[in-house]
C-alpha cells in the first residue's frame, strides 16, 4: 500500500526549512525504492513545530516536528513509515492539545487537503456551500450571510450581509468583489494561511458572493510580499476554470464570474479599502473620502462588495451547514468562529480558530503557554500595529467586538503579540507614531503631520525634556488623529499610544539623566 507523507508548502514551514526537508524525503524515498508519495498540504497553524511532518496511518495522520532535512534519514531508519515512536514522534496529530480544542470552521480543510486538488477539496465538504446557493435566489443568499451574524473579519467587524445587501439594491451594469487579501498587520498570517493551504474556499466564498449581488468579476487584491500565495491562489484559480467553477457558467448554471489576482506593493495604508481600490485601479493607494460608498461606486465607480479573505472564507460553511449553525458560536453580536493568530514572545505560536468568547487570559496564558523566554508577561498588543496594549489586569476580557471597544481596543484582524517584562512601553509607543508616519498616505493633515509630531513629543519625553508637559501634548495630538483622520490609520493610531501611557504609565517616566543627578546630589 502506498505511504503518503504531508510535508507543508506554506512560506511559515518553507522559511524554517520545509523545502529542504520535502527534497530530502524524496530523494531518500527513490534511493530505498519506498511505495510512497509526498503530499505538499499548508500549514496546521502550528508553527513552534514546523516544519511538521505527517504520515498516513490506518489509525490517522501522525505527526513528527519540529523535522530538519538532517532528520529525515533517521526517521525513516527508524520506521516512520510505519508511525513507530521517533524523538520528533508527536502522536496523532487531530490529538494533539493545541488542535483537538478548537472549532475549525473555516481552517477545517487548512493543512489536510492537497491545496490546489480539486477533488480533494470537494472530498472534504468542499463545494457544498457553492451548490446549494445556486438553489437559492440572491436575496436569500444575503438573508442567510445576514442571519449568520457573520461581520467583516478584516478589522471593522461591519455587518457582511448588510454590506451584500447594499450592493444588491444597488443599480449597475457591471458589479465587482474585491477580495482584501492585503495582509499587513504585525502578528497576522490568517490570510496568508488560507491563501497557500486553502486557496479553493475563498474562492467558492468569492463566487458565492458574486451570485449574491449579481457581480460577474472578483479580484483578489495582495501585496508583493506573498509569493507563495500568489502563486498557490493562480494555480487553483486555473484548475478551477478548467472544473467549470468559474467561467461563463458557474457549475453549469446562469451565473457567470470569474476571479483575478492583482498585487501591489505593499502599502500598508491600502488595506483601507477606499485605498485599496485606487491601487486596484492602477494608482497611488490615497484615501477616498467618503460617501460614496464603495457599496454605491467602488471599484471603475461600480456597486462593489469588498471583503476581507477570512470573511468570503467563512461564507461557504454558513450555505453549507446553514446560518442557524454558524450563529450558535460565539458571543453577543459577535458570532461564529475567528482565527486567533498568536505571536511575539509567546511559547505556542500559531493560529487557533475558536468561537469568539475566550478570555485574553485564557489565549495567552493556556493556549499561547505564556513567553517563550519564560518571563511574566507584560502586554499582549491585539489588533495589529494600530491594536491597543492590554496589561494583565484586563486579561478577564472576553474576545468579543464589543468587550474590546468597552476596554478602548480593538480586535482587528484577531493578531495577538505577547511582550514580556522586558518591553519598554515608550519605546512601543514611539514605533505606532513611527509606524504611522512612514506609512501614511499624506493625504489628511492629522495623519500626516501628527504622527511626525508624535515621534517628537515622544522623544523629548525620552530625553526627560518637560515629560508632564509633554504627556499632555501627547493626549491631545492623539485626541485629534483619533477625530480627525480621514481613515482607521490616522484614527486607530492613538490607540496603542494611549493604552501604552495609561496601562504603563511608568514606562514614561524615563530616570533622571546623569547631569541632573548629579545637580540634584548637589
């Protein structure tokens, strides 16, 4: 019988050695002649144990990690072919804790499927989401996102129904879906992950949208920094037209759409999505004011749905299971599932997908392990480079849209950095004013200049020059980037800022230098 072995192509697993480790089993499966193949599956989300090795068993998958291409000669000595007990033997791997606790919705197929095996996506459930909205009418099909409770997972946690809605009453020739695939936040790797591990859900997710509100042209829109996913998402976007799943006729039916992926360059200020489509036009990526809405006129000034990757991701399970399923996870207004994506100084470093209502606590301290270094922590930023810094005292928090806005955070894109007790609080509020100048646009003045301001007055309370004084310009330069940025980059910048200063108010208080010392000591 023939061995499958999984070793991922995701870039998380090729940068700690996943290619050098395939290459080697392979060579060593042609030289001992083994009736065996290699599965390149995405990542599980497990990072601190990749690259993660698995081999088919009747019993299930067994994994073996973390495996550098030194081991695999060893391990095949060994027996691994046969799942015996190996130092980098780590079990089942659907039995190993970090897995068997979450709620895989979305992820459900991530690091099992062949990513751009058709067959093997609908041997998994795929498609099913698909078939039956083309039983339904558009309007039903909104009214299921709708009733779902599904919210934008990309950062604004708007209603997608209402979104859908919107552009479905919309008049237009020509509707567009524009995927916001411009992953830029720090500690954020959803997207990526299910763009190289899954490519085919978001795209069942795009066409099932398409058909919604009667929009016959998706783009996927990525940065230059993924080209791994680029190239993974062109070649299920191939194989899929080649099935029939795009095209003319989707699955044989009326409905025409069809998908494309543009890159930009990265700018981190075109994950706003007025941005972003001035980019997708071929321009600078600036600001638009609004209204118009991109609902209204958003893409060539057409009606346009844009949605964050993991949002059209989580669209096929809600028209397969039905949106009373995929409501019942979850907390208040924030239903379903999110994939908490765990960085920094944290032990267990991966994705976790997981209904809303977990406690920062219990992410951090339980599922993440607490640091790496083994160190209390300190702060955990959630949120991206725009999150807010949560200290222990606010870890009874619940993961919840509405909890993290009570406490003045936010959830973002669900990316989670740990920092231990080492961290220098100022010097984390000087990198958000940094952040945000090189970053910004330019195109309003708040953003613009007060950000540079902001470095500045941060400095100077660095250097001790006046720091009260300081700290007071600081609170009302961050009270007017917060009101009177034109978007979430100016206006969500004061938030790590502020949360810094409040939570870790010692950390502005810099030791007297040498010289005043030594006047004082006088």
């Amino acid at each position: 019988m023939t061995v499958t072995f999984y070793v991922p192509r995701d870039s998380g697993a090729l940068a700690l050695g996943a290619e050098k480790v395939a290459r080697k089993l392979q060579a060593e499966i042609e030289t001992r002649n083994l009736d065996a193949r290699i599965v390149r599956n995405g990542s599980r989300g497990l990072y601190w144990l990749e690259p993660m090795v698995e081999v088919d068993t009747p019993n299930g998958r067994v994994a073996y990690g973390p495996v550098k291409a030194s081991d695999v000669t060893a391990l095949l000595d060994n027996g691994i072919a046969e799942s015996r007990v190996h130092p980098l033997w780590l079990g089942l791997t659907d039995q190993l804790p970090f897995l068997a606790k979450q709620t895989r919705l979305t992820f459900a197929r991530c690091g099992i499927t062949d990513p751009v095996s058709l067959e093997d996506y609908r041997a998994h459930d795929g498609m099913k989401g698909l078939e039956n909205a083309l039983k339904l009418t558009p309007a039903e099909i909104v009214a299921q996102v709708t009733e779902s409770g599904l919210r934008g997972r990309g950062g604004a946690g708007f209603p997608t129904g209402i979104k859908w809605k919107t552009v479905l009453d919309t008049k237009g020739e020509q509707k567009y879906i524009v995927c916001n695939a411009d992953e830029g936040d720090s500690g954020t790797f959803a997207d990526r992950m299910i763009m190289e591990g899954d490519p085919f859900v978001l795209i069942e997710g795009m066409a099932i949208a398409g058909i919604a509100v009667g929009a016959t042209k998706g783009y996927i829109y990525t940065r230059s920094e993924y080209p791994h996913a680029i190239a993974v998402m062109n070649e299920a976007l191939d194989v899929a037209r080649r099935a029939g799943v795009l095209g003319q006729s989707v699955l044989g039916s009326s409905y025409a759409f069809d998908i494309e992926v543009r890159v930009g360059a990265g700018a981190y200020v075109c994950g706003e999505e007025t941005a972003l489509l001035e980019s997708l036009e071929g321009r600078r990526g600036i600001v638009r004011a609004k209204p118009p809405l991109p609902a209204h006129k958003g893409l060539f000034g057409r009606p346009t749905v844009i949605n964050n990757v993991i949002s059209l991701a989580s669209v096929p399970v809600i028209l397969d299971k039905g949106a009373a399923f995929y409501k019942d996870f979850g907390m208040g207004r924030s239903r379903g599932t999110i994939p908490l994506q765990i960085a920094g100084n944290v032990k267990h470093a991966g994705l976790y997908e997981t209904a809303f209502g977990l406690t920062l606590g219990e992410i951090v301290d339980e599922i993440g392990g607490g640091t790496a270094t083994g160190r209390p922590v300190k702060a955990v930023q959630v949120g991206g480079p725009l999150g807010a810094y949560f200290p222990r005292e606010l870890f009874d928090t619940p993961f919840d849209y509405e909890a993290f806005a009570a406490r003045d955070g936010l959830i973002g894109h669900a990316g989670l950095v740990v920092f231990d007790d080492t961290v220098d609080m100022l010097k984390q509020a000087r990198f958000a004013m940094e952040f945000c100048a090189v970053e910004s646009c330019g195109k309003c003045t708040p953003c613009r200049i007060g950000s540079t301001r902001g470095v500045e007055v941060v400095d100077r309370i660095s250097a001790n020059i006046e720091p009260a004084k300081q700290i007071e310009v600081l609170t009302d330069l961050c009270n007017t980037m917060k009101f009177g940025s034109l978007c979430a980059l100016g206006g969500f910048t004061p938030y790590p800022v502020m949360s810094a200063l409040t939570h870790f108010p010692e950390d502005f208080r810099p030791a007297p230098s040498t010289h005043l010392a030594a006047n004082a000591a006088e």
